[in-house]
C-alpha cells in the first residue's frame, strides 16, 4: 500500500509535515512485538494511511545455482527448507548491479538459529559495494546479499540453542568471527582476519526475509523496544567503539566531522557523555539543520570548499575561544574523507586525538605528518566494535539516547533497491533508511 507518514524526527511533537513512503503496514517500524495487532498498534501511532496499492513483484528469474552462492553462509551444508512466504532478497552483482531475487533458505543447523528480518537500515557501505564493488580489501567477486543493520523475530532454533526461543526478537551482530585465533582469544574479535560479516561478499546479509545466524551473535530485544533501534544498534556500536577509544571527558570540547547517520549518533553519544561544547561539520547545509535539531546543544560549522583544511581548522577552532587550552581536545572524524581527516588533525589541540570512524579510500597521501608529530596529535582508529550490544542496548532502553529521529524514509522488503536508490542520491535528504518487512512468517512447516 501507498502511505503517508509523519517524518520520524515529528514523532514527539505531532507536527503534520509527512513522508511519502512505499510500504505495506508501516507499523513495523515502531511494532513492540512480533504479532501485536494491527488494529490496536495503529491506534494511538503516527502512522496515516492515504490509499491503498498492491506493491508489484520485483523477483526476477535467475539461475538457482547462482543464487545459492550469493548466499553463503557460515556452514556449506546448510539443508534448503521450504517456506510459507518467498525469500525476496537484494543483491549486489561484480558488475556493480543491484539484482532481486528469490534466495533460499536454509534450516538452522546446531547453535543456529532461523530468523525472519524485520528491520534493515542501508548503510554508506552497502551503496559503497554497490557503487565501487570494494572497500579496502573486501571485494565483491561476485552476487551478495548485502545488509547488515538488522532486527528480527526468531522463527526456529537449532540443536543446542538454549538462550533462545520461537518469538524471540533480537538484534543481529552480523560479524562471526573464528574465535580460535590469538586476537578472538585475546577479546578483541574485531580484528579477526577469518570474520564471516553478514553482507560482504561471500556471505549472505540482512536484506531478504529469512536468515539462518549463530544464536551466540543476536541480543535479545528488551520489550518496548522497536525493530528499527534493534536496526540502529549497528551503526551505534560503530560510534560507541570511538567513544570508548576516545575516552571523552566531562565538560571538554569535541568536533563531529560530518552530519551523516554515524556522524549524528556520534553526536548524540558525546552529548550524552558529558562533552561541551560539541561542533558537528558538514559540507551540506540541510544535515547541519537537522543536527541542530536533533542536538539542540550542539554548534554547526559548514565546511567552507574554498578554503583549505587550515582555514577551516582554524575557523572551527575560533568557535571553541582563542586559547589553545580551550581547543578540543578530540575530534570524531565520521566521513573518511581525506580532507576532513587532515581538517581534523589541524583543529585537535596539542596533545589531542583524533578518532577515525569513518571510512575513507586505500590510501591517503597528504596527512600532515610532521604537524601530528610537533604537536602529538594522537590519530587512531577503529574497525567495527567488539561486545558493545548490551551497553548499546541498555542506552536506548534506558533513554539516554533517542535514536528513532534518525529513520527518514521507510521501504517494504520487495522495494529494497528503490531504498538503495534513494540512499544514493544525497539530493534525497534521506538520513537512515530502513527497509522493513511486515509479513507474519512464523508459521513454519514442521
């Protein structure tokens, strides 16, 4: 069906200002629980439907053996199951493409457990191996499903899943690492060169109905928790990562660069650690009023192209007073972005650090390396997050961070190449995409 809905971030307010969206009963996005009713959950919701419309298929015919290999999964020997309702699945091809096809779906072998994915949010690097067919060294060699911002519903567990049960809603930490090398064993499992991640090639992620996933890597959803946060726990555990390398203090200045859907969490979350004041960059003025908005606190810099990245260091400095001790002393560095990163070297105080989350190119030629030196700029990095769910979990629920004005644009299942396209195209104004899926799948055949 075709609806209207309020725009997430007028959720608490009741403002009228509505999305257009494609989508079949919208109420996933904010839905409690799996099989709550519809009628009542839309009662007292901000959901408005305008008219009704079947949305049309978008599977496309394509050889079974090929989709069975772009959907890989931890085990080779998965047994292929028969379901209720088809396994509609996104994927990105080598050649750059986006494919919707039927997937398989597998049973869940010991310690695995069959979900039903609820919610998935598109993230800048599922249109980054859409677009360039890598990252650093993760390559696209062929047809995957991508996604990896996930929450669902368990359908069915394997031999020797104890922890969890049909009806269960989790959040999927997407990457499985070996836990047999001497970085799994020695806690930071991040770092595992053998890590099977949910939607980087060859392993099948979370844009599709049904997943088989290890029960040891979903966290169970407190009640009242909606699938779309259990989505945004992903992208959160990414920030809380640099926030506890970051070691943020109480009271002391700290620069954002950039306003994207990481760049905002790391707002939000240095805000709830104590840091002011907080200046977020961006080159795109809408972003910047959006952060205001959802920061009320926070000061805005737009990146100013004509000048170089001393210049705009310089001027973000001037927002923190004219003495050197009042400089921040950590910049969170969100975009990855080569100037931005250098931007960001020149604006940390002396004896600062600066904290690369984001994602930038291969290599960067033109750091300024006797700058950092001189002045012990501390420049560190991340990869992913390693056990930060249950403390990203208990933030929400807890309410110190509110994340659900993020979510801009809301997509069904079958449609989840128009999100893609939508994400892609930054004159959408889209923040966090999700990609939901309202069918009632638990009735498995036995």
């Amino acid at each position: 069906m075709t609806c209207s809905i309020l725009a997430p971030y007028d959720m608490d307010n009741g403002q009228s200002n509505r999305l257009e969206v494609y989508t079949p009963l919208p109420i996933a996005l904010l839905t409690h629980t799996p099989h709550a009713d519809f009628l009542e959950s839309t009662a007292n919701s901000h959901f408005h439907f305008s008219s009704f419309k079947m949305a049309p298929s978008l599977l496309t015919e394509s050889n079974p053996e090929e989709v069975v290999a772009a959907t890989k999964t931890p085990s080779n020997d998965h047994q292929i199951i028969q379901t209720p309702f088809p396994n509609p699945s996104l994927q990105v091809t080598a050649d750059h493409q986006l494919k919707v096809v039927e997937a398989p779906v597998y049973a869940p072998r010991r310690g695995e457990v069959l979900l039903q994915i609820k919610a998935t949010g598109i993230c800048g690097s599922d249109i980054h191996f859409w677009k360039a067919g890598r990252i650093g060294q993760l390559v696209f060699q062929g047809d995957c499903i991508i996604g990896h911002e996930a929450a669902g519903v368990v359908l069915k567990c394997g031999e020797g899943v104890t922890q969890l049960k049909p009806g269960d809603r989790v959040a999927v930490e997407p990457g499985v690492p070996c836990e047999q090398c001497f970085l799994c064993n020695d806690g930071r499992y991040n770092l595992c060169e053998d890590v099977q991640f949910a939607g980087v090639y060859p392993y099948a992620g979370t844009l599709q109905r049904y997943k088989v996933h290890p029960a040891k890597w979903l966290h169970k959803l407190p009640d009242g928790f909606y699938y779309a946060e259990g989505a945004l726990l992903e992208p959160l555990s990414v920030v809380m990562c640099g926030i506890q390398v970051a070691r943020l203090n109480l009271g002391r200045g700290v620069v954002v660069c950039g306003a994207g859907p990481i760049g905002l969490i790391a707002l939000a979350a240095a805000r709830a650690s104590g840091a002011h004041p907080i200046v977020i960059t961006d080159v795109e003025p809408t972003r910047l009023a959006f952060a205001k908005e959802f920061v009320p606190s926070c000061i805005t810099y737009h990146v100013d192209l004509a000048k170089d990245v001393q210049g705009n260091a310089k001027a973000i400095r001037a927002l923190f007073g004219e003495s050197e001790y009042v400089a921040p002393e950590t910049v969170l560095e969100c975009t990855g972005v080569e100037s931005s990163v250098c931007t960001a070297a020149y604006t940390a105080r002396r004896g600062g650090m600066v904290v690369v989350i984001g994602v930038g190119k291969a290599i960067m030629n033109n750091l300024p390396f006797m700058h950092m030196s001189l002045a012990e700029i501390d420049l560190r990095f991340i990869n992913r997050y390693r056990d930060t769910w249950p403390s990203a979990i208990a933030c929400i629920s807890g309410g110190v961070l509110d994340l659900k004005k993020l979510v801009s644009h809301v997509f069904p299942l079958e449609r989840a190449k128009d999100a893609l396209h939508l994400c892609a195209d930054p004159r959408n104004g889209s923040i966090k995409v999700m990609v939901v899926d309202e069918v009632d799948a638990s009735l498995l055949p036995k």
